[in-house]
C-alpha cells in the first residue's frame, strides 16, 4: 500500500491524511464472517485504507471491510452467494447491477494475489456471468488510482488499443517505445503497467486473458502529447480508442 499511497501523493497531495485503516483484530472480524484466511494483499489494504479511503473509494459502494463486506456476509441470503472461494470487494447487492467486484482465490497470481472478477449477486451468477477483469487486487487499485485520481489531472489525453486480431504489435513493444522516450515504469502493476516522466503519465491495461491492451495517456503540454501519438502511429500498429473497457 506504500508504494500505492506514493502514486496518490504524486497527483493529489495530502491524500494520506485522509485514509484510515483497521487494525488486524478488527480485520479478524471479517474473517470469521467469511470462513476462510483473507489474501494478504486484501489485508494490507484493510490495515491501511479499508476504514477511510479517500477520493479513490468515494463511487465504490461497501468496499468497508467491516461496515460492507462483512455486512454483506452477514445479511445476503445464502441463495444469491457464489462459493466461498470469491471474496467480495465492492459493489451492491442489487442482482439487477452487474458492477459487483471479487476475488477469485481459486485464480491466483504469480505475486501471490489472486484474479479480480467482475459478477452480481445472484444464484449460480458466478456460473453465467463472471467476467475477469484484473490479475490481480493490487493492480486494480493502481490503476484505478490512475483512472480515477492521477489522469484527469492532465488536460490532454489520447487513448489507444492493440493486441487486435491480426495486428502484430506487442505489450512489450510499445512499453520499450515508452521506456525509450523518457517513461519510468512503476514497479506496480506487474501484468498490466504504468509509466510516468515529468508532465506525462500512461495507464497500460491489459486484461487477465488474452492478448488485447488498452492505453491511455496523458500530458500538460498538447504537443508532448502529439509527439507521444506520432511515435505510437509510427512504429505501432495500435488503433485510436474512445474508453477503455474498464476503470
């Protein structure tokens, strides 16, 4: 959570001093409720950020580890909750709304996380409508953080996509055309990346399966940014993009 509170910091300063965590007897609590031990990097998060999360959790609905996802275990019928090997993170309880997150702990990581699905409420929903969506719950949050907090304090941006059927340009491509171009890549996310260098930032998306991928940039100055659009025009094969499939 450090190095995620550091990428916060960077973009909005303070926002330190607006998270508040649980300590681990209280995370027990949640625990209990759940029936099985809570993935590290999920209890890190809750030590840290789960109490208070500030701008980054204010659109996400019971993400609380104590006041919403333990509640949720407490209270959801039996009937509308998958099998104990997802953990929920955020979402309602609406079967009618598809936004539910979750961890699979039966799809872990090589970094020891485990894969983040997309699925509501709902009988046998995880049977028909589970969605993959992040390799993990660290990687959600740093992109996230990137979507939500960190982007939209450029007033320029262009977004790309790749890995299309028939288009040869690779994840590892493009990032050495960044890295060559002055982009640092943050040691987090693992699967999916991203890159920072003075007035600029890029968010690599790529989800859990497949070879598509997703980019989104951002800049100060328009021209950096047209730059950064010729060079990926030029030596790429990435097509422009309105969204990005997930935030």
């Amino acid at each position: 959570m450090e190095e995620l509170l550091n990428l916060l910091e960077r973009y909005l300063p303070g926002y330190r001093q607006q998270v508040r965590g649980y300590p681990d007897l209280v995370v027990d609590e949640l625990e209990e409720v759940f029936g099985h031990p809570l993935p590290e990097s999920y209890r890190q998060f809750a030590n840290v950020m789960g109490a208070q999360g500030g701008p980054l959790f204010q659109e996400m609905s019971s993400y609380d580890p104590i006041q919403g996802v333990a509640e949720n275990y407490r209270l959801a019928p039996e009937s509308v909750m998958p099998p104990r090997r997802f953990l929920f993170l955020f979402g309602s309880r609406d079967p009618l709304v598809s936004d539910c997150h979750w961890l699979d702990l039966d799809a872990p990581t090589e970094d020891g996380d485990y894969q983040v699905v997309l699925m509501p409420f709902g009988e046998h929903a995880w049977k028909k409508n589970l969605r993959r969506i992040y390799s993990g719950f660290r990687e959600m949050l740093f992109l996230k953080a990137m979507t939500d907090i960190c982007l939209p304090t450029f007033p320029h941006q262009v977004k790309f996509s790749g890995g299309h059927e028939g288009k040869a340009s690779s994840v590892d491509e493009v990032a050495r055309i960044f890295e060559r171009g002055g982009f640092i890549r943050l040691p987090h996310p693992h699967h999916s990346m991203i890159f920072e260098r003075p007035g600029a930032a890029i968010r690599l998306y790529r989800p859990p399966r497949g070879s598509r991928f997703y980019i989104h940039a951002g800049a100060h100055r328009l021209d950096e940014l047209h730059h950064l659009q010729r060079v990926l025009e030029d030596n790429t094969d990435v097509e422009h993009s309105s969204s990005s499939p997930v935030r």
